[in-house]
C-alpha cells in the first residue's frame, strides 16, 4: 500500500499542469520572459498579461518573481502589469514612460525576450468607470467605421451578384500588405505608399472579377458552387501572402509612434485621423449610390439585374465598377486596420471577416446602409463588452447580438422582408 502510494504521488505530480509562472513553454517554440520584483526583493502573483498579433495569454509572477509564457511567433508583444494585483500601495514608477506598467518587446533572431518590471512605492495609476467607457465608446466607433468600409464592399458585391464572397479578407489584408511594402519596406512617404496601395487594391478588385467571377457568372455557375470558390481562392491568396511577406507581423510607419497620442481618451492622432477619413469616405460612397447615375444603376442591379438589364442598364459594367469599389474600400479598411491593431499580417484580414459578415447581416443583406450600421453596432458592442467580459471573447459577443436580433428581425435592421419558396 506505501508502495502504491507512492506511485500515485509521483503519477500525479507528473500530469500536474504546468505553474503559472511558466504558460505555454511546451507549446511554442518563443519565449517571452521577465522578472517583478519590489526593492530587490520577488514579487509573487502578480498578473501580466502578454498580447501581440491576435494572440493573448495571462501568467502570473512565481515565488522567485519571475514568469515565463510561449508565444506562437516572432514579432512584437506588449506585456502589461496588472496595477490592481499588487499589494496595496505599490505602483510601477518610470517617469521615462507614459505607461510605466506596459512593456513593449519585440522576440528577434534569438527566439526570446526580457520584460522586466521593478517596482516602486506611489500611487496606482487608475481609471475611472466613465473614463473606461469614453475611451471605448471611441475605440468602437473607430473600429466601427473601418468594419463599415470592408463591409459595405463585401454587401455590394453580395447585392449586385449574389455572391458570398469568403476571399474578400484577402482584399483588406491587400491594402495592408501593400502599403508595408511601399511604405516601409521600399521606404517611400506614408502619404505616397497609401494611395499607391489602394490604387493596386482597386485593380485586384477588378482583375478578381474580370479573370474569375465573370468567366463563372457566364457559364452559369451556381452561388453555392461560387462560395466555395471564394473558400479555396481566400485559402490560396492567404498563404501566398504568407509565402512572400513571412508570418511576423510588420509595423506600419507611425503606428506605435508614442508622441502621436494627444492624452485624451487613450486616443492619438492617427485614431483621429481614422476616423476623419472614414467618415469622409462613406459619405463619398453615400453620395455615389444616392446621387450618381452609375450607383442609381447599382442599386436598381442589386434590387432586381433582370429587370434592370431589361431597362437597359450594362449590368456587368456595373457590376465591374462594384469590385473596384470593394476593392479599394477593402484596401483601405486594411491600411485603417493595420494602424488600429496596430501591424500588418498576413491572416489579418481573416481575423475581422466573421465581423464583416456579422455587420452584413445584422444591418441586412445587399444593403450598403445596412452594412454600415450593423458595423457600428459591431464595433460598439466588442469595445464596450470588454468591460464586463475578458477581451479574448468579445468577437463571441458580437456574434451572440448578431444571433438575438435575427431572431427578432430575421431579415436585418434595414433589410426588406422576402417571401423564401
């Protein structure tokens, strides 16, 4: 029976998981490292918190002060101290910092990095409620709007040719990849290498219509058929993305520049400029499908293609001239993301995609309008969930409100109802 005991006690010891202080070190094959200590002496249970690339994970200090974590791939990190896990009293002081308990390292050639935090007697740097919720309600609506330039691409092209189109997140991390390769890695001005970016994000937009989708509209292919095309297409387009531009994420020039923050709200002067832009770009697009002959005819196509082919509208001019939009909106939903993020990856766009088709379909189906309010919805309800939910599940929120109101309202908040059958 000591025997067995024994055996038992070494069996279990064996399968325990592994401390708290060390998360993931088995799993991947970069560390992230560091030590929290308090005037030379450790520092125990102290959480941090390890985010970069989409990817998050939590650990806390050990006995000794120190913590180890894995972490998927190379590239740049932040490690932020959790203030309220240290006893009371004790604040991370650099006056060198805007952030004292936030690290930024970035895991090199050597497959490892160091973040260490010494600790100091002040006080704890806090928030308050409002302040959290201001700060979010801006953060939501910025990631809002640049939601509504991919999605109101992606219903445009679903309401002209009935296409869900999967390989659209290819097109917004385009933009993003395009403007890092003209902006930082051939180093031309930010202010060139973006228009240069969408111009070539416009033109892929077409060259996917003109050397694909119509070849399969004029066969007569069916929609279910085309869907899993633009499956295998988003599948293809990913990896060759990850085949020339590598799998660590890239920074754009400017994006964590931190003399551009202006101390209000968390927000900086490229959020501002986000914003702007966004909003300046969809009213453009407001005024094109209200106002202009040619986004008159995309309406009447999206409405009805045979009837407005029987007004005599071209409708696959029309429907050219709507892939170029959703591409270069897409582009610049790219470029917008890679700055809110911030960095450029080569699955970035796949990352939002079930938003974009969550906005699509909450706000209505082929309805550009629809799709920017089911954006903001979107965007609002993932920042301010974070308040009350870990931020690792606020795309599941999303997809939950999503769930509830076509519940109510099956065909979308601007959506018109349809007989099915």
């Amino acid at each position: 029976m000591l025997l067995a005991g024994l055996v038992s006690a070494l069996t279990l010891s064996i399968a325990a998981p592994a401390a708290a202080d060390e998360v993931g070190l088995d799993e991947y094959d970069f560390k992230i490292s560091g030590l929290v200590e308090l005037a030379d002496e450790p520092l125990s249970d102290v959480l941090l918190v390890v985010e970069g690339g989409g990817f998050r994970v939590e650990v806390e200090s050990g006995e000794d002060g120190r913590w180890a974590v894995g972490v998927p791939e190379k590239g740049e990190f932040t490690v932020t101290l959790d203030e309220n896990t240290l006893p009371e009293g004790i604040a991370v002081i650099d006056p060198e910092l805007e952030q004292p308990n936030v690290r930024t390292i970035t895991v090199g050639q050597s497959g490892s990095a160091v973040a260490n935090f010494f600790i100091g007697q002040g006080e704890r740097n806090t928030v308050s409620l409002f302040d959290q919720v201001i700060e979010r309600i801006f953060n939501g609506l910025n990631f809002g709007l640049l939601l509504a330039l991919a999605a109101i691409g992606l219903s445009l092209v679903f309401g002209t040719t009935g296409l869900s189109n999967f390989a659209h997140a290819e097109l917004v991390t385009f933009g993003g990849l395009m403007t890092l390769l003209f902006g930082s890695i051939m180093g031309l001005p930010i202010w060139i290498a973006i228009p240069i970016a969408l111009v070539l994000s416009a033109g892929f937009g077409y060259v996917n219509d003109s050397a694909l989708w119509k070849p399969l509209r004029k066969r007569g292919v069916g929609l279910i058929p085309m869907m899993i095309v633009s499956i295998g297409l988003s599948l293809a387009v990913r990896y060759t993305y990850q085949l020339f531009f590598g799998g660590d994420p890239q920074q754009l020039p400017g994006a964590t520049d931190p003399s551009l923050s202006i101390g209000v709200f968390g927000l900086s002067w490229v959020d501002v400029g986000s914003m702007a832009v966004s909003v300046i770009v969809l009213l453009g697009v407001a005024y094109f499908l209200l106002r202009t002959r040619i986004g008159k005819a995309t309406r009447a196509v999206s409405d009805n293609p045979s009837l407005a082919a029987a007004s005599g509208i071209d409708v696959d001019r029309v429907i050219r001239i709507v892939w170029v939009m959703a591409g270069a909106l897409a582009g610049l939903a790219g470029v917008l993301w890679a700055y809110f993020r911030p960095g450029v990856s080569w699955d970035m766009g796949f990352q939002i995609l079930l938003l974009t088709f969550a906005a699509v379909t909450l706000g209505g189906l082929g309805t550009a309008f629809g799709a920017l309010v089911g954006s903001l919805i979107v965007g609002l309800f993932v920042e301010l969930s974070t308040l009350i939910i870990p931020s690792d599940m606020k795309y599941v929120g999303a997809l939950v409100i999503l769930i509830l109101v076509l519940l109510v309202r099956p065909q979308g908040i601007l959506g018109r109802k349809e007989r099915i059958g």
